[in-house]
C-alpha cells in the first residue's frame, strides 16, 4: 500500500519568480514580530497546551494568502500544499507536510476578528516602516457589511423556522418522533397559509395578508408551545446523541431560543404597524440588523456596520461594531482616533469625517486626544474649523476613503456578502478583506520602490558613462 501512494507522487525542481506578490511579502515581513503577537493572541484563546505544537509560520501564513487570494479554504490548503509562492510564504519548501483545510479552519475560528484584526494592523505598521504612508494624517467612515441571508420578512422567517424544526426532530428522533407527529397538522397548515400568502398576496388586501401573518404565528406560537415542552423533557432525559443527532438537537435549542424573541416581535408589528427595536431579521445569524443607509435604490442593508479609517497612502483599519448602536458617526470619530493613538502611539496630526459626526463633544474630544487640525463638514453654514490647503487636503482625503471602501466591497476581496453563517466568521471574513487590500497595496509599494531605486541605479551609470 506504501509503495502504491509512494508511485502516486514525484519530486520535481522548479524556478519560482522571486517578484512574485507571496515570495516579496515573505522577505518584507519580520516573522518573529509577527508569529510572537499571534503566539500571544493564541494562548489568550487556547484552553490547553496539550497536543501536538503547531506550526504557526505556516497557518500563518494560510491567513494571509486567504486574505490575499480570497479564496475559500478548500483552495487554501490547496495552495498552501502545491502552489510554490505560498509554500514559500509558509516556509515549507524544505518539507512534505502543509496543514489539512480542517486545520486551517480551526486556527481561522480560533483566531477570530480580533486576531485577524491583529495580523492587520501588523501589516499596516510595516508599511509605515517601510513609509509607504503616513500616519500623521487619518480619516474614517462607517459601512455596512450585508450578509449573505434572504431579504427579511416575517412570513419568510416563520416558514422557515417550521421547516428547519421539521427536518431536525426527524434526525433527532427519540421523543421528537412523537413531537413530529404530534406537529404534523399545524406543519401542514403552515405550509397552505404560506402557500396562499406567496402565491395570492397580489390580489389581497393589506387587512388580508395581516390576517394570513397572524393565522402564521398561531401555527408558529402552537409548535414553539410543543417543542419547548419536548426540549424540556430531553434535557431532563440527556439522551446519548451522535454526529448528526447532537448537531440537530442543537439547532433545535436555538431556533427555539430565537424565536422565543422573534414571536413577540411579530406580534408587536401587527398591532402597532412599527418595527421592534432590534428586529431579528435572520434565523442563520440573528445578530445581524437592518442598516438604514438612505441610498438611491439601497436604502437598507441587513448585515453588521464597520467603522473604516484610512491612513495617507491607502492602508486601512477595520472595526466591527458590537452592535448597531456601537459605531454611530459621533461615536466612530472619536474612536477611530483613539484606536490610532493605541496602534501609533500618538494623535494623527489631521482628521477628517462627514458632516454627520459634527458635534461639540465630539470636536472637543478630538482636541482633548491632541488632533490639531480637524476636518469634519459642519452642518449647515457653520464655518469649518480648517481652512485654506489643509481644508482642500482634508476634503480630498475624506473623498478617497469611499474608494477604499468601494474596492474592498468588490469581488476581488469579498468583504460584502461572505460566505459565513455566523456573526463571528462574518467579523472573520470582514477584516480578511481589508487585510487582502492592505497586502496587495504594500506588495504594489515595494515593487514601485525598487522600480525606482533601479531607475534611479541606471540614471547614476548613465552620467558616470557620460562624464
């Protein structure tokens, strides 16, 4: 059996293009800085030292040619293990091993934004090593990060609560078996409300469709009553579950518990006609809220609000919001400087926002953190408080953070829509994206500048030759 996959394999010697994006960002990057604040990222996570040791360059190095390539895992490991640039970048071009796609996901997850978060602003202080940007100058903005979920409504969102609590108490079994078949009736006549909901709504009125959403959280309230009486019962059991089972026995745990939130919600909207605070829109990553934006045919996007800060040069800084009150404007201005200072050490000399973090306290936070020329748009004729060259500077910095903003949205690092289906690994796949934009701009600024150091090489010889 050994010699058979022996014959499956062959060693072969190959040139590998010591300008290429991967091998240049392995020589610029100090790999002892950089795995010593992942090490301690790591054992901050980690509840145990037991196991194998890992070897951190080379997942490492799996986190930034994800972010770098946007590519899923499958395709990572897959790079890691036959693409010679990113064996390079992971220091495995003297050994046969590169890690399983089990393995990176784990250290992805392990990780989490606030470590990819890490890794990130690591790269971005390089840069300022290497003075590819300047921090004394920042601006920020927020956006939204939408998720890859249906567009949110209630019919929907019950629909699809009965069918998910359906499909796992048949692969639980034990004493769903009987809740199934108890709940048999309300499943199907949920199913020809919903069915006369989507295929008539047209021709109803709005007195009518209420009518049908109600009648729908009857069903809905009618299952929950029973599935919390069967949870209860096997909790009180603890039945042994396997793969599968346990998996569903979870997700059954959890629907309950949203809906459990999302039922009175429902409720208060068909009596009231207005939204509830904090609306679940989402039964896969309840989490996410609606985002009112006020755009020209987006005017809300469902998903997490991010706070950006760009730096002179291009580089960006990402921050998610715990939740959507965290990082309104007035809020993100002050922050976004305060993270600066923990980041660089100091105040940017320059700060500029839109008009919708204008405010006193606002103002008078940044002057207390030591910002001395503050560039945010006043609201009405109030006068701004730069002016001349700096004002024009500032507007057009504040102008190119929207172009940051727009590239990372873009299919090429996939911040907007990813696939995740929590609220953690959407965090994953946000900074991930800003992570791809800063290593693909920094790699863009070594090869300018050895560009023009070989430019400048050549001039000399010329004028010796010359002279």
């Amino acid at each position: 059996m050994k010699q058979a996959e022996s014959d499956k394999q062959e060693r072969l010697s190959i040139l590998v293009d010591l300008e290429h994006p991967l091998i240049v960002l392995s020589s610029s990057l100090d790999w002892d800085e950089l795995l010593a604040r992942v090490e301690t990222i790591r054992k901050s996570k980690v509840k145990s030292a037991a196991g194998r040791p890992q070897c951190l360059r080379a997942l490492v190095a799996t986190v930034l040619v994800k972010a770098y390539m946007n590519e899923t895992y499958r395709r990572d490991s897959d790079l890691i293990r036959h693409f010679a640039p990113a064996r390079y970048l992971a220091g495995l071009t003297e050994s046969d091993w590169s890690p399983a796609k089990s393995t990176i996901w784990d250290f992805h997850a392990m990780l989490g934004e606030d470590g990819e978060k890490a890794i990130n602003e690591y790269v971005v202080m390089v840069a300022a090593r290497n003075h590819f940007m300047d921090p004394h100058h920042l601006v920020a903005d927020t956006t939204a990060q939408e998720a890859a979920i249906p567009y949110p409504n209630e019919m929907g969102l019950m629909s699809s609560f009965l069918k998910r609590v359906e499909r796992a108490s048949a692969t639980v079994g034990g004493v769903f078996k009987s809740f199934a078949s108890t709940a048999a009736g309300t499943f199907q006549k949920a199913r020809i409300a919903f069915r006369e909901y989507r295929l008539f709504a047209k021709t109803k009125t709005k007195e009518a469709k209420d009518a049908l959403v109600a009648e729908m959280a009857d069903h809905v309230e009618q299952v929950q009553d029973q599935l919390r009486v069967t949870l209860t019962a096997a909790l009180e059991q603890k039945p042994t579950l396997v793969k599968y089972q346990n998996v569903a026995f979870r997700c059954l745990l959890r629907l309950h518990r949203i809906v459990t939130t999302l039922l009175p919600q429902i409720r208060s909207w068909l009596k009231t006609g207005r939204v509830a605070k904090n609306k679940i829109i989402s039964l896969t990553i309840p989490e996410t809220y609606a985002i009112v934006r006020g755009k020209v045919g987006k005017k809300v996007e469902f998903g997490l609000n991010w706070g950006i800060a760009r730096l002179r040069g291009g580089y960006l800084l990402a921050t998610l919001a715990k939740d959507s009150e965290e990082l309104v404007d007035t809020k993100f201005a002050v922050r976004a400087v305060s993270d600066h200072i923990r980041l660089f050490g100091k105040a940017p000399k320059s700060f500029a926002y839109d008009r919708a973090a204008d405010s006193r306290e606002t103002i008078a936070k940044l002057k207390s953190l030591g910002v001395k020329q503050i560039g945010i748009a006043r609201k009405g004729k109030t006068a701004w408080l730069v002016r001349g060259k700096a004002k024009t500077k500032l507007i057009t910095e504040r102008a190119r953070v929207e172009g940051g903003i727009g590239t990372i949205k873009s299919q090429a690092y996939g911040f907007n829509k990813p696939a995740a289906r929590s609220r953690k690994m959407m965090g994953v796949c946000g900074q991930a994206a800003v992570m791809g934009f800063n290593v693909s701009r920094f790699v863009q600024d070594v090869a300018r500048r050895e560009a023009a150091a070989l430019m400048a090489a050549t001039r000399r010889r010329g004028r010796t030759k010359t002279a």
